[in-house]
C-alpha cells in the first residue's frame, strides 16, 4: 500500500511537500526522507508523534529508545512500520526536528493506494522549507499563541496560489 503525506509548517506559510512511501516502509525510512528532502542534517534527534484531529500528542515514535529496552511500550523509528499506526485516511502526524525548540511539521495522510513502490518519492514541492536551525525560532513560536487548527484553515488569500482564502492545505479536494 502506497501511503502520500501532505507536509506544511507553521513557519513557512508557502512551504508545502507531498510524500509517497511504503506502508511497509518504517518510521526511520520515512526520518530519513524527509530529512534528505529537506537538506537537514541526520545528527539531531527527531520524533513523530500519531495526534488526534486537533493535532494532540498521541503516541509518540522515538529515534532513539532512551529507556534501554525497558519499556516494551516505547516505540522506536527503526523498528515500527508506517502500517503498524497509521490505518486510515486523514490520520495527521507531527514531525519534531527541533526537540529544543519544539518545531515540528504537520503531517496527513491525504491518500491510500493499493500499490507497492520500492523507496520514497517527493511528488510534490513548494516553497522553502523552514530552516533546521533557526536562533530565533523559540522567540517566534510562542505556545500559548500557536494554533494548528488556525494554521490548517488559514485565510490568508495570499499563502496559496489558486487564490481559495477558505482553502485547507489538508483538504485535498481542493488539491485536484
């Protein structure tokens, strides 16, 4: 099974890409993608988290277990396939590169297909992405002011090309 995730930023208003991957694929696979895609460096620690539709932490998918083994409920990149946790369309996922200053990207599973494909592919690239270091980013991004509900339906008319102002990056109706 073929999954494709949407991915924005709530630091980068043009910045979308879109992912085909396995479901067979693991985490580490899809890391590692994403990271290479977006020209990051491997040496800092990620996480992906499985959230509700409000974008609530849910589970979370280390790259490293930092328990030793000790907890058999921690899940780890390497060893956990994309299919094992994401079971159907529109299941949203946070992206954490930046554990120190709590940047993610926003991730949703947009379509299923019922093919195989060999390794990860970029299918779709707009804009910038944010930077992997940014010394200002904990300034810019205050929690208490930060919505991703509001960063799904923004309205400016002016963050999409096709003009829509009620358009939602994860509404992929409005995509095709």
């Amino acid at each position: 099974m073929i999954y494709k995730f949407r991915i924005i930023s709530s630091e980068s208003d043009d910045f979308i890409r879109e992912v085909a991957i396995d479901s067979q694929s693991t985490f580490l696979d899809l890391n590692n993608f994403i990271l290479e895609e977006l020209g990051y460096e491997k040496s800092q620690v990620t996480s992906f988290f499985i959230t509700d539709r409000n974008w609530h932490k849910e589970t979370e998918i280390t790259l490293i277990d930092m328990t030793e083994g000790q907890n058999p409920e921690i899940k780890v990149m390497d060893k956990t396939k994309l299919g094992e946790l994401i079971t159907e369309k529109k299941q949203r996922l946070l992206f954490v590169f930046d554990q120190f200053a709590e940047r993610s990207l926003f991730l949703e599973l947009f379509a299923m297909e019922d093919k195989v494909i060999e390794k990860p592919v970029c299918t779709r690239r707009q804009g910038k992405p944010p930077l992997q270091f940014d010394e200002n980013a904990i300034e810019k991004l205050d929690p208490d002011n930060l919505d991703p509900d509001e960063l799904m339906n923004n309205d400016d008319s002016d963050t999409f090309d096709n003009g829509d102002s009620n358009l939602n990056p994860f509404d992929e109706e409005d995509w095709y």
